[in-house]
C-alpha cells in the first residue's frame, strides 16, 4: 500500500499524551511500556515493529481491552473478577509531543483506505495500513476513534518507546477507584467468582 505523503503529512498532527491509560497484563506489570508482537488492529502484519495501545480514559482502555464484543447480543454483561484480576492499568504520558497520523475524521477517506482500517472488527485492513504508515514516514504512531466508546485512542510504534514516555507503577484494574464505574458505563456487572 502506497499513501500520498503530500496527504499523510497534512493528517501528522503533534499530542503530548497526559495520563493517557494502558490496560495490560498484571503477567507484563514490570514493563509498563513493554510492546511485542501480537495481532492488533494496527499491528506489523509481518512483525517488522512492536505497538502498544493507549486510552483517553479508563473505560475506553476497559472496552478496547477486557471487553470488546464478548457480550454482543447477550443480555447478562457480567465479568468474573478472577479474570479482571490478571489485567492491570498504567497512565503513560509523554515528556515531549508525539507525531501521531490522525485518523479520527477524514484521515482514512484521503488516504484512499477503507474505514475498516480504523473503524470495524476486521483488523487486517489496520495492519495493512499501520505497516505502510510506519514504513513511509518517520510518525511515532496513529491517532484514531475508539470503535467501542466514540472517545480518543492512540496507538504508538516501538520508534518512540525509547525515550520520552513515562508510565505510572501498573495497578490492578479491581483497585483502581473508577474501574466498576468503566463497567457500568459499559453495561457490565463484575461479579464474585462462584
């Protein structure tokens, strides 16, 4: 995939990221700011470079992470706290800006790439994408809308892990004061395991 750069450097925007939260692994809580290799919307379809995920907010990270479409088409939302448990949160902020490729309005109709890429279930057309964004300019990442929540994601590339983004001490996502209130906003109950 070959992107207009005349285009991709009109859509490079500069964010300082604050407090923006990551859900990850309580397995992975030693390396806050950890990235591998994985299958993710905007992942390197070939693993050529790692990504790491980051919300506006808590519930955003929740829904993008713990809940996605799991419930969809269920009436009971409920998630056990055993497996809430293993997941665990940490706010990221950057020391200096990011340059982020925005894809939150009509960023993917200039580029000529379908919406799925950012918008659907289907992740393959994101890593397609992401893979040509990574390889055709020096961003440190992709700024885009959360399919599930409608609020603020950002999506940073291994370039710009080495220096410049801090993370909080991972915590359990059950301590944290607002993570029942993420799942009710999602329509999820956290239930005692049986």
């Amino acid at each position: 995939m070959t992107l207009d750069p005349d285009i991709l450097a009109d859509l490079a925007v500069e964010i300082t990221p604050k407090a923006y939260v990551r859900v990850t692994p309580m397995a992975h809580a030693a390396t806050p700011l950890g990235a591998g290799f994985g299958v993710t919307r905007f992942a390197s379809p070939s693993n050529a470079f790692k990504v790491i995920y980051l919300g506006q907010d808590l519930t955003t990270s929740v829904a993008e992470t713990l809940v996605r479409d799991r419930f969809q088409g269920k009436a009971t939302r409920k998630l056990l706290d055993v497996e809430a448990e293993t997941w665990g949160a940490t706010e990221v902020s950057a020391s200096a800006p990011l340059t982020l490729i925005d894809l939150r309005s009509t960023g993917l109709m200039r580029l000529g790439v379908s919406t799925e890429a950012a918008r659907g279930k289907a992740q393959g057309q994101g890593r397609k994408l992401s893979k040509a964004v990574y390889n055709q300019t020096d961003a440190h990442g992709l700024i885009y809308t959360s399919r599930l929540t409608g609020n603020t994601c950002i999506c940073v590339y291994d370039r710009a892990l080495l220096g410049g983004l801090a993370a909080s001490p991972v915590i359990e996502v059950t301590r944290l004061a607002g993570f029942v209130d993420a799942l009710q906003a999602l329509n999820v109950t956290l239930i005692a395991t049986p």
